[in-house]
C-alpha cells in the first residue's frame, strides 16, 4: 500500500487544514473537523477520548498503522493525533486509506 496520503497531510499542513492538541478536541466538538487520524502509539487514554467523541458527534475517526514518529515528520511537528478540516482533504485521505 502507497502511503499518498502522508503527502496529503503535509498539504493539508501546510494550507493550515489541520488542527492538533487541545484545539482539536474543541474542533470536535464544534463539528469543524471532518476526520480524525491518530498514530497507532497514542495512550490507551488518548484514544478512547477521541474515539469516543468522534463516536459521539458523528465525526470519522482513525487509528492509523504508523507510529507518530511517521505522522509527525509528514507535517512537521510532533503530534500524536490530528484533524482535517477540510471536506476535499478529508475525503481523499478516507480515499488513499481505503476506508
């Protein structure tokens, strides 16, 4: 499988599409954001609050195979789990996981 979308990420970064952190759970619960990403080696306790709240608000949400060394370094920060805000990056990110 071709990791395309670790690029679209770094698109999507650089267009300021992504939101990370504290931001990205008061994105969620506005509903601005329009998938959710989270590295594989994220705390037990990370991933059932984003999951849950992705659940809760009808947000899709991954857990993605790469660690958040690989996540990171395809937007040039250090970060565990991310938002797309956009609908068109959103969409072709699903698309390039296969989901």
């Amino acid at each position: 499988m071709t990791k395309n979308y670790l690029n679209l990420l770094g698109l999507a970064c650089a267009a300021r599409k992504i939101v990370s952190g504290e931001t990205l759970l008061k994105s969620i619960r506005s509903q601005k954001v329009h998938l959710v990403l989270i590295a594989n080696d994220a705390s037990d306790n990370t991933k059932k609050k984003l999951t849950d709240k992705c659940h809760y608000y009808g947000i899709e949400c991954y857990i993605m195979e790469e660690n958040s060394d690989t996540l990171s370094h395809a937007i040039g920060k250090n970060r565990v789990a991310l938002g797309i805000c956009d609908s068109g990056f959103a969409n072709k990110i699903k698309k390039n996981i296969g989901g």
